[in-house]
C-alpha cells in the first residue's frame, strides 16, 4: 500500500500575516498520521513556514532549485540552501516553469538530479496543454517528460522522488481531469516506470494536481493509481485543504 501525499502549492500568493493564519489553521485541524502533508511557500517565507510547522508532522517544500550547486547564479535558490532552511521537498518542472519561463525537459531533469543529490524529494511535475489532449497526444507528452529524467537520472533516481500529473488544462480552471482520465495517465506512467523497474514502478507514488477542491478529492483519490494530489488554490484555505487531506 503506498502512502498517499497531499502537497500545497502555494504559487507567488499569501503574506507572512495570511500564512501565520493559515497555518495555525492546518497545524491546530490536521488529523491524518495516515497521510504525509507537505506545504510548499515561496522562497521567502521558507523560514518563517519552517518555524511554524517545526513541532507538526506537516513538511516543507519549496517551488523551484536550480539546477546548478552553488556559484554565480543571481536570484537562484540552490537545493543544498533548501535544505539547510529545513526543506523535505521541492516542485520540479511545474508547468508554469515550464511554460512561463521556459524550462525544458532537460532543465527540469537537471534540477531533478540537484534535488536529490542534496537530500531533498523531488516532485516532478508533468502534463500536456490542452491542444496536446485534444490532438491525443497526452501520453507522448508526459512519456517524454518522464524519460528526460530517467535517461539523465536513470530509472533507479525515481525511488527517491515523487510525480505529479498536472494537466495544465486543468490547472486554476476549476476543470478538473476526470478521475478516469487522471488513472488513465497515472496508470500508464506507472507502466513507464514499471518495464524499467517492477518494483520502483510498483512503489511510486503519483500525485494528480489541476482544479483539486474538497469536492472531488475523494473520487480522485480513490482511483487505484492515483496516490494523493498536489493542490492550487485550494491549499490556500485551511477547510479546503484539511478537507482534501481527510479525503486521502
Ligand atoms: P490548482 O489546484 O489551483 O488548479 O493548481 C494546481 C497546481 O498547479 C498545483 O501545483
């Protein structure tokens, strides 16, 4: 039985006022020990967020490494920093780092490699755009992604990290995927992951992320490969997201 995991995103949103609010919120409601619960701020509220969740079993994330270690890299975050501010986890490949500030898939893999060569959980996010979907190319595009990865990182490097199936179509449109079309994608990465390696294909934890809300966390997360969700803009509201973790 593989563990599921809620992770928040918070994109560039929040204050240190409305996080302190939030997270009184998440740390005095959360009731899941069977379930792993990660928030992930900006970068710089690392800190601050750490402080707050140090005594509550939630884990800090961030949104973004670079890829290179350490060096002349101004207004970059390396992951050796994200973890000496308390990090467990961070975003990789984020469709909007993909799209807004075009990373590629062999970027996104080069910041996969930093992650975990430092200690941290990467969660690599993957998805197709809308015209990808509908001209039926979603499982060419996620496959790709997914293979940037494998082929810098080798099969072994998912082990120690995380997937989120994002189809950006689905992300802040309240249109969320289906659950039928998440398993469908969940299914065949694992199957992916799975000819390389039976057992990493079979442990890997796949999180569906895109219009995520407490009404239909649960019917998600009930798909079989489905193992929790990365959530948007409902990680933000303490009910909804608390919600979304009981749904797990
Ligand atoms: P929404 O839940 O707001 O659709 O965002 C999803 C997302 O991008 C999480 O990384």
């Amino acid at each position: 039985m593989r563990r599921k995991i809620v992770a928040g995103n918070w994109k560039m949103l929040g204050s240190r006022t409305e996080n302190a609010a939030l997270l009184d919120a998440l740390v005095g409601g959360l009731n899941a020990d069977t379930v792993t619960c990660v928030v992930c701020p900006p970068f710089v509220y690392l800190h601050d967020v750490w402080r707050a969740l140090r005594d509550s079993p939630i884990a800090l994330g961030a949104q973004d490494v670079c890829a290179e270690a350490q060096g002349a890299y101004t207004g970059e975050v390396s992951a050796a920093m994200l973890k000496d501010v308390g990090c467990e986890y961070v975003l990789v490949g984020h469709s909007e780092r993909r799209t807004l500030y075009g990373e590629d898939d062999q970027l996104v893999a080069r910041k996969y490699a930093a992650a975990l060569g430092r200690g941290l959980i990467p969660i690599l996010c993957l998805g197709e755009q809308l015209a990808e979907r509908e001209a039926g190319q979603s499982t060419q595009v996620v496959g790709r992604q997914l293979a940037a990865v494998v082929n810098l990182c080798g099969v072994q490097a998912l082990a120690g990290g995380v997937l989120a199936y994002e189809p950006v179509w689905a992300i802040g449109t309240g249109r969320n995927a289906s659950p039928e079309q998440a398993q469908a994608i969940h299914a065949f990465l694992r199957e992916q992951v799975g000819q390389q390696d039976a057992k990493i294909g079979a442990g890997l934890r796949i999180l569906y992320g895109g219009s995520v809300k407490a009404g239909n966390a649960r019917e998600l997360f009930d798909m079989p490969d489905v193992d929790g969700g990365l959530i948007g803009g409902a990680s933000l509201k303490s009910d909804e997201f608390l919600a979304i973790v009981a749904a797990a």
